[in-house]
C-alpha cells in the first residue's frame, strides 16, 4: 500500500513546479503557458520519516526501503474542462485511481506569470476546478445509471445499486459533492467504488505563495485557510519556487534554508504529513539484518491486516506478531536487548497496529 496523490489546479498556478520540487525529479516541464503538461507526470516518492534512519543506524541493515507516495502531475484545468476544453477530461481520468487530491492555488501577485482569468482569486479558481470535476462526476454517473437501467431487467440484483445512484445524483444535482452525500448504504459504497468518484476523494487545499508569503498568511492564504477549515478539509501553505531551491541541498544546508525562511518543514514533509493524516494512514517498521523497512496501513488495522501489506500469504497464515514500540526499540537499541528486557511484546489476531510498532510477524504458509 502506498499514498497516492493527484495534484490539480488552474494552469500557472505553481503545479508543475512543486512537482519537480517534491519528486526531486525535473521532469515535469514549468512554462509560463497554459497546458505546458501534455501527458500525466507520475512519480514514487520515499516517505521522509526520521525514525527509519535512526532505526537503520541501530541494526545496520544491508538495505533501507522507506514508504512511498505516488504523485499525479495533470495538466492544469480550466472551465469546460470536464467536456474536453483543454484535454481537461482526458487529464482527469488520470487521478481518478489516487486516494486523495492535492488542490494547489495561486496565492500571489506576480505580472510577469499570467493567469487564465488575468486575476488571481483564490476562491474563484476553487469554485472553477471544483466544478470541473463534480461536471465529470455527474457525467460518469449518468452514464453509469443508464446502463444499469438497460441491465435491469436481467439482473433486479441492481435495483439497489440504481436507488443509490439517483441519490448521489440528486445530490450532485445540488452542486454538492460526493464525499458529502448522506447516502450509507452497501450499494452506495460499492457504487463509489466502481465510479473512483473525484469529488469523493479527500481534498488538501494547497496555499502557493511567493517567497514573502511564506513566513505570514496574506489575505490569499487566509481566505483558502478559512475555507479548508468551513469545510473540514486539510490545508497546507507552501512556496513551490522554494521548494525546488531546497532540491540537492545537503542536509546542513537545507535546515539553514529553511531556518532562513521561519519555516520548519518542507512542502513534501507537509504534503505528505498532511496526506496520511486526512486519510487514516500510520506506518510500521521491520528491522532486520537484511532489511529495514516502513510499511504504510490504516488505521485500527489488525495485525494480520498490517502483515498482508507484505505479503498475502502472511495475512492468510498469521499465527503471531513479536512487537517492540518505536521509543522503547530505540532506547534499548536492538531486539534482543528488547527481548531479555521484556519489553518485546507477543501480540494475536485482534491486536491493533500502532504508529511507529517494530514488529516481526510469524505465519505459517
């Protein structure tokens, strides 16, 4: 399992240069036109997370393998995209598989960077992208409802599946979106399910300022917060520009970077910090000889559940999981130390996966 990203917004907003930044990778084209980005930019980010080092320092392992983001870089939308203005359509076909949206607005003056609507308004640009993707949803739910009216009549299984249809678009009919609707049923859940619905999907709105922006809120920024917080949604306030200033810098350089600016963390460590938080996510570690790794599950997962993310069988033949909290590992400084201490702890079936737990799993196959 790993976290996956779709990152949307109006065109110039900053996207394709935050991409570059956080994927360290530039391979996402910024140029000062609408629809620079041609085809989707995709990219497998490591999690930053410190305690992976602390814990490769402590048992030397021959390889680290940190937890990954997957990040989808679309062409920027704009009104008419979910008819096809722009390629908009095609484009947001590519994140419709992504657990969560990153929605990036421009919250700066610049006149040397054009915006499609010659101003930046912050919440006009929500109010356009939103729009644009509830407009695709409603047009693939349409679809969908008709052709499971056609199959009724061999199938009255799809009755139910057809009432919850006609809700959810209700529903959007108001202008609202799916994440929204009161709708709970098993039929609901498979229908979204099936339809990867944009507007069911967790959204983190995503503040892009210049770099005077970054150490005190302008009024851009507090009325993109305000929103977040009126609708219950994640908000992050980073500057793409000098995201992209931080890339290849050493590690004593880059917090005297940041220090610089009275900031305390990357726009990646936000995004993703953020990202796990709105989607329930926490990690796990395995620590061996031969490997340390953090492993990304749910929250409230089970330890058979937490041992299937690596691998199916050792979910289907989990017997028991020897588990160590992170501070207690690192405090004691290997497993054996943890285990002649008693620290190390023999957990069943019903046991519940706690963030930061260095944990080996027994199973028979």
């Amino acid at each position: 399992m790993s976290l996956s990203i779709g990152i949307v917004g109006l065109p110039n907003v900053g996207k394709s240069t935050l991409f570059n930044a956080l994927t360290k990778a530039q391979n996402a084209e910024s140029a000062n036109y609408a629809f620079c980005t041609i085809e989707p930019n995709k990219a497998v980010v490591p999690v930053p997370d410190p305690r992976i080092d602390v814990l490769a320092g402590l048992v030397k392992p021959q390889r680290v393998q940190q937890s990954t983001v997957d990040f989808v870089d679309i062409a920027g939308l704009v009104a008419g995209a979910s008819k096809g203005e722009g390629l908009g359509n095609k484009f947001l076909g590519n994140i419709r598989e992504t657990q969560a949206i990153l929605h990036v607005v421009r919250c700066f003056d610049n006149d040397d960077v054009i915006h499609v609507a010659n101003s930046v308004d912050p919440l006009r640009d929500i109010e356009i992208i939103e729009t644009e993707l509830l407009l695709a949803d409603y047009e693939v739910l349409e679809n969908r409802l008709a052709r499971m009216e056609k199959m009724l009549k061999g199938d009255k299984t799809l009755a139910p599946k057809i009432d919850a249809a006609k809700k959810l678009m209700a529903h959007m009919d108001e202008g609202q979106p799916a994440l929204t609707c009161p709708e709970e049923s098993k039929a609901y859940g498979e229908l979204l399910d099936e339809l990867r619905c944009l507007t069911a999907k967790n959204v983190i709105y995503c503040a892009n300022v210049d770099e005077d922006g970054v150490a005190e809120d302008n009024d851009y920024v507090k009325s993109v917060r305000a929103l977040a917080a009126e609708r219950g949604a994640e908000f992050v306030k980073i500057s793409a520009r000098m995201e992209e200033d931080l890339v290849g810098l050493e590690d004593d350089e880059y917090q005297e970077f940041l220090d610089s600016y009275g900031v305390e963390e990357s726009g990646l460590h936000q995004i993703i910090r953020t990202g796990f938080k709105s989607l329930g996510l926490i990690s796990y570690f395995t620590a061996g000889v031969k490997e340390v790794r953090a492993w990304t599950i749910h929250e409230g997962d089970k330890a058979p559940q937490a041992a299937g993310v690596i691998h199916t069988d050792f979910e289907r033949g989990f017997i028991r999981a020897e588990i160590v909290g992170y501070d207690q590992y690192v405090e004691l400084g290997s497993e054996a130390k943890c285990r002649s201490e008693g620290v190390l702890r023999v957990e069943g079936k019903e046991y519940i996966m706690k963030d930061g737990d260095v944990t080996h799993f027994l199973f028979n196959v």
